[in-house]
C-alpha cells in the first residue's frame, strides 16, 4: 500500500505526458470536425493537422520534444545573456535546418529533371505543400479546440492541492516548537444548465509537533456549497450562450473551411494566377512567336524584293522594324512567363527554384494549323525563294531538272493534306445545328459551303498544277532553259498559293471548331439556388440569430439578482480521525442574496450595444444577400458579353487570315511593282490583325472558363469530392438541391498511415520518431 501510495504521489507531481495531452485534444476534436463537416455538408480525407511525410510543410521531429532549430546568431545572443544575465539552460538537442531536407525526392520528377504539371497534377501538389491549405485547417482545428474548453465547463472539474510546512519556533531554547503541517483539499465543481454552481470540498489538516508536548492533531472538514441564481444571471438562455455560440462558430468553420476549399481547387487550377493562366500567357507566346516567324518571312522576302529592284529601302525599313518589335514582344512575353511561374509555385508551396513543365494539351485547339503543312508551306516558300536568285541566270539543263523533281515531290506531299482538312471539314460539318439561326451560326454553314466547294477545287487544281509541271519538264531542251526556268518559277508561285490557301482554310476550320461550354443557368434559377445553398449566406443568417439571442441575454443583466445559497459544513470535535464527522459539529445553511439594480451602468451599455448589434447583423446580412445577386447577375451578364467578345475575336481572326493571305499574294504577282503602294502597310497590319486576334481568341476562351467556375463557385454549385477535386461540376444541380456533397464522414480521425520508413530523414541527433510512415497508397 505504501508503494502504491508513493507511485500516485509520484504520479501526481509529474502529470501525464506531453504526447498524451496532444492526442487527447486529438481524439477530442476530430470527432467535433468530423461531425461538423457532415453539417455543413462535405467530406474530406483529410482532417487531421499533421502534414503527409511526404510533404514540404512535415515536420519529421518529435512533435513533443522539438529539438532547437537553428538561430540568428545576432539574436541568440540575447537569449543566451539576457540584460547581461547567464540565460535559461535550453535543451542540448539541435538540428540544423527548419525545412527538413530530402522532400523534394518525393516530387514527380520528369526524365528531364522538370515537373510535368497540368490542372490535377498541380492541385495535388498544392495540397501536399500548400501553407494557406495547412493554416486554414489548422484555424478549422483551433476552433472545434475552443469549443472543448466551453464544453468541459459543464463536466465535472476535480481539484486536489495540498500544502505542506515545516516551521520552527524558538529554536535553540526551551520554548522551541517544531512542528509540521500538511493542509489537503480534495473536491470538485459542478455547473449546471440553468446557472446554479455546485462546489465540494473536503478539507483535511494533519499537524505533529517535534517538540514542547509532541501532539498530534488530524481535523477535517467536508463543505458542500450551492447556488442557484433566481433573476439575473438565471436560465439556460443565459448560461449556456457561451457554449451555445462555440457549438455554432465551429459549423461556421466548417462552412469557410469548405468553401476555401472550392476558392483554393478555382484558384489553383483555374483562376487569374492559377494554371488556366499560365497556360494563356503560353498561348500569348505561341502567338508572339507566330507572329515573329511571319514577320521574319516577310523580311526575307522583302529582302529579295529589294534586290530585284521591286520595292524601297523604305518599305524593307519598315519590315524590319516589325521584325524587331517582334523579337521584342516574344523576348517580353517569355519573360512574363518565368514570373509568373515562379509565383504559382509559390501557390503550390513549392519554392520557385523547381522547375516545371506545363502540359499545354488544353490549348490544343488552339493550333490551327497542322505542324507538317506549316512547315510544308514553308519549304515551298523557300524553293520559290531559291529560284528567284536564278533570275540573271538560269540553271543548267540537269539541275533544272532535277528542280522539275523536287517540285513534282513537294507537291506530292501537299496532296494528303487537302483530304486531311476535308475530314476536319466533315467533322465541323457535323456540329452545325441546323435548327440554329443565329448570325454566327448561319456565317459558319456559309463558310463551311464555300470549303466544300474549294477544297475539291484545291485537289483539281493541284493535280492539274503537277501535270502541267510534267509537261514542262518533259519540253526541258538547252535551248529553253530559261522558258523552263520561269514556267517552273510559276508553277512554283501558284503551289506556294495553294499551300497558303490549304493553311488559310484550315486555320478557318479549326477557328470555327473551338466552342464555349453552354451555360443552362437562368437568372431566376440561379438566384434561388445560390439562395438557398450559399454557405457563407447560411452562417451570415445564423449569426442575425446569435446576435438576437445576446439581446436577451444583455437584456437579463438589466435585472436584480437574487440567488438561492445553500451551504453544508460537516466538521469534528477533536477526536484525530479524519472521517468521523459529528453531528454537533454540522453546520447547514440556506438563505437568498438580494443585490438591488442601483447600478447598471455598464450593464445598460452594452444591452444597448447588443440591440445596435443585432441591426447591424440584421444589415449585413442582407447587404451579402444583395451582393450574391450582384455577383450572379454580373457573372451572367460577364459570361454572355465575353462569349459576344469571343465571336468577334473570331470572326476578326478569320478576317485576318484571308487579309494576310490576300496581302501576301498580292506582292508575289509575277511583274508587280509594289513600290509607293500601300502593300507594306497593308501587311505589317496583317500581321499585327492576325497576333491581335489570336490573342483575343484565346484569351476570350479562357477568361470565359475562368469566369464560367466563378459563377459556380457564386452560385455554391460546385461540388467536391473528399479529396477536394469537382464532381461533375459542369452539370447544373436544379434549385432546390443542396449543392454539397452531403456524405457522411467517419465519426472519428482519419486512420494513422501504416507503419513504415519515414520519408524524410531524421534529426541529426538520431530521434527518429515513431510517428512517421509511409504514404498511403
């Protein structure tokens, strides 16, 4: 018995664990978050606080017993010598980092040492790393922590103390007393629901005297103490708000957490600063590099131009400061790109020394026009070019045929192509409603009448171009040579027209295809949804109730207090035994205490400030309902303007195209003579027209997915799964249907990761914790 005794004692002086109070504030709130999520409508994999192992934000150290982080060495001083004082003897155990080393292992590299990211795969890494993710978890957690204490008020709350004296009086002479005492109380507190407070306490005093007579005295006492409160102060209304308002701050929690994580998949993936974005500024720089390419033919063009005596050095001037612009705004853009990519990475969590490699797949409609027949074009271009400088001098008679050669194979191999865009003609041809009969839909069928005339054309005049050509080569003779040549010259020019029609039909096909996502909201439905499903909206009308409710409660300050006391006090007569209580020494009381209202000032304030703050909830609420109708009203007038925009910036880019093409085969007419004409102006803003439009295009398709998420998020349409990805978040949930996922999570924490190898390494000291684990496949 007495080693049990000394153990408990010894028990006592020590209290539990560090790591036990952790998890018990562990066990105690996951529950309350789990429970909570479900109210406020999703479910998640995640709630507990500590990050993956895997992640930049873990912490592989004992999370009890952190080891010393390193220091500045100019503030360590003052920690080490306070004032000039010896300071505080820290723990010896250190490490020499704050991010732990070794976490980038865990990344998805690329066989190129890059990140490959596209829209999910960013998203993912974001919740791995992301500091904003783990600081609104952590303030979700923190609330469901304050809502513990509030509830423990209302449980049993135990209380030992104890107090023990040695005193020595007179020592030395023949009045010295020594004597010791030991003072112990051990009780408990009860609070009750409708304001009463219920305290016991027994008290026990030991005391032995060393010297004078050597007694020995044990007295106890066992006090019971109650009160109840009649007026002020009286009530559940009253004494449960506190606890009331935690119950219901955590469900507001929840809700932010919530729609943060809706507001942090939008900003990742899609919003201005998001991977939508950065794929648009890659979009900006395949235009500008476009535009650097046609402006850098037009040059070399011009140049020989030039030499032929057909154009000024004035109109090759100008070219070449377009040429130069041109570098300029791709140099710029690329520049633009590396910025903002180092900022997303800070999105991410990620630190902008990772380098990463956006799958531009997205942007696949986009591309025009097919690689192979640009490059085609190109290479005719060049042939033509080639034969140019053969003005003064015509070939030989076996190099000019073997130029008869390579022609017929160039325009071999532009042949496939025209069958290539008839099939995308088809395919276009097929998502043409005929039941449409808007301007843009008509001008589409006409266009797509017009190609099907024109491409058919295409391959007759091709076929009809290389059986010329034969021809010609055939009559090949020394005396002809220079015949040969300029047929060959124009052959060349008309396959260089028809490759640049081909591009320009195609890039008008591939142009018409790209199609926004209808949106089948109406203003009067998505009013009543967002209405109705807004979980900020909800929180904001509960609070207009939680403000009421203190209005009753500042209102029950006003009143006089009167409290029904009650006492008992069991004591004994001296007899040393520390539970022998006897009746002669019991003590019972029970009275009333009246405290008069003569002063309530303070009280009379903030009941008036409590009736100013119910009006002021009572407004902002419904100033956030009138801004949820502004928002929706002005995500459908925004979509509908930018969906008008985006066909314009169509249409401007299809115009574009047949100008430049015409432009282009203006100046290439055998024998014209552009000098002093508006030729050059003329192409310089086709060139310009063209990189405008291309610009606009894209830019009106993604600013249109971009503002089309906002509406879901405005609306509180878009749902998540429990990892945080939509669920099928292009399908419009009728009004009246809970946008939430509405699936139950478990009632507890998440299961801790199976045992395994930390992934990150170890404090140098070689505490390795117990904690960490492997990733859950």
């Amino acid at each position: 018995m007495r080693v049990a005794g000394l153990l408990l004692a010894l028990s006592l002086l020590a209290g539990c664990t560090r790591a036990h109070y952790r998890l018990s504030a562990d066990r105690e709130v996951y529950p309350i978050l789990a429970e909570r999520a479900s109210a406020a409508g999703f479910a998640t994999d995640r709630l507990q606080l500590e990050p993956a192992p895997i992640s930049r934000l873990a912490d592989p150290t004992n999370p009890d017993k952190p080891p010393r982080p390193p220091d500045d060495p100019v503030a360590a001083q003052y920690m080490e010598h306070p004032n000039g004082m010896k300071g505080a003897h820290w723990p010896n155990r250190h490490i020499d980092w704050i991010e732990a080393p070794g976490w980038e292992e865990s990344l998805p590299w690329g066989p190129e040492g890059k990140l490959k990211l596209d829209a999910d795969r960013s998203f993912e890494l974001a919740l791995l790393h992301s500091r904003e993710y783990q600081t609104a978890l952590e303030q979700l957690y923190l609330a469901a922590l304050t809502l513990t204490l509030n509830r423990f008020e209302f449980q049993t709350r135990w209380a030992l103390t104890n107090f023990t004296n040695f005193s020595s009086i007179a020592p030395g002479t023949p009045l010295e007393t020594n004597t010791l005492t030991s003072d112990t109380n051990f009780g408990f507190a009860q609070n009750f629901a409708a304001g009463g407070q219920l305290i016991v306490d027994f008290a026990n005093s030991f005391l032995l005297e060393y010297t004078g007579n050597g007694r020995t005295s044990v007295s106890s006492n066992f006090v019971a103490s109650f009160v109840q409160p009649l007026l002020r102060n009286a009530g559940r209304r009253v004494r449960l708000e506190e606890l009331t308002q935690a119950e219901r701050d955590v469900l507001y929690a929840a809700r932010d957490f919530y729609r943060f994580r809706k507001q942090f998949w939008a900003d990742v993936t899609t919003l201005s600063g998001g991977y939508l974005s950065l794929l648009l500024q890659v979009q900006t720089i395949r235009n500008a590099q476009a535009n650097l390419v046609g402006s850098e033919q037009a040059l070399r063009e011009y140049e020989e131009l030039f030499r032929g005596g057909k154009i000024t050095v004035v109109q090759v001037d100008q070219v070449f400061q377009q040429f130069q612009q041109a570098r300029a705004s791709v140099a710029q853009a690329e520049a633009a790109l590396q910025t903002s990519l180092d900022q997303f990475k800070l999105v991410l969590g990620l630190p902008p020394r990772i380098p990463i490699d956006l799958d531009d797949s997205v942007l696949s409609p986009f591309t025009l026009v097919d690689a192979k027949l640009d490059a085609l074009r190109d290479e005719v271009d060049a042939f033509l070019k080639a034969r140019n400088r053969d003005l003064d001098a015509p070939p030989q008679l076996a190099p000019l045929q073997t130029q008869y050669r390579d022609f017929d194979a160039l325009a071999g191999r532009l042949d496939p192509f025209i069958d290539a865009i008839v099939r995308e003609l088809e395919e276009w041809g097929k998502s043409l409603d005929p039941a449409k009969s808007d301007d843009h839909t008509k001008r589409a069928r006409t266009t797509h009448a017009q190609f099907k005339e024109t491409l058919p054309e295409a391959k007759r005049d091709l076929a009809a171009l290389r059986a010329a050509a034969k021809t010609d080569a055939d009559a090949l003779a020394e005396a002809k040579r220079k015949e040969g040549w300029e047929a060959l010259v124009t052959h060349t020019r008309k396959l260089l027209a028809l490759a640049e029609t081909l591009v320009a039909v195609q890039s008008q096909i591939r142009i018409n295809k790209i199609v926004l996502e209808p949106i089948p909201w109406t203003e009067p439905d998505a009013m009543v949804f967002a209405k109705e499903n807004r979980l900020d909206l909800q929180t904001e009308q509960a609070q207009v109730t939680d403000a009421w409710r203190k209005v009753l409660v500042a209102a029950n300050a006003l009143r006089s207090e009167l409290n029904l006391v009650a006492n008992a006090n069991l004591g004994q007569l001296g007899n040393n035994q520390p539970f022998d209580f006897a009746g002669e020494a019991a003590r019972y009381q029970i009275g009333v205490r009246f405290i008069g209202p003569l002063n309530r000032k303070a009280e009379r304030n903030n009941y008036r400030a409590a009736l100013i703050a119910y009006q002021q909830a009572r407004r902002e609420y419904m100033a956030l309902s009138d801004g949820v109708e502004r928002s929706i009203r002005s995500d459908l007038r925004q979509l509908e303007l930018q969906r008008f925009n985006f066909e314009i910036a169509r249409l401007r880019l299809i115009s574009a195209t047949r100008q430049l093409e015409g432009v282009r085969q203006q100046i290439r007419q055998p024998g014209r003579d552009v000098r002093g004409t508006s030729s050059t102006l003329d192409l310089l803003n086709a060139l310009n027209a063209q990189q405008s439009a291309r610009n606009d295009l894209a830019n009106g398709y993604i600013s249109y997915e971009q503002l089309r998420v906002q509406l879901l998020l405005d609306l509180e349409a878009l749902r998540l799964d429990s990892r945080g990805y939509p669920i099928d978040e292009r399908r419009p949930l009728p009004a009246g249907e809970f946008a939430g996922d509405r699936c139950d999570p478990p009632a507890g924490p998440p299961p801790a990761p199976p045992a395994g190898p930390a992934v990150l390494p170890p404090p140098a000291d070689g505490d390795a914790p117990a904690r960490l684990a492997a990733p859950q496949k």
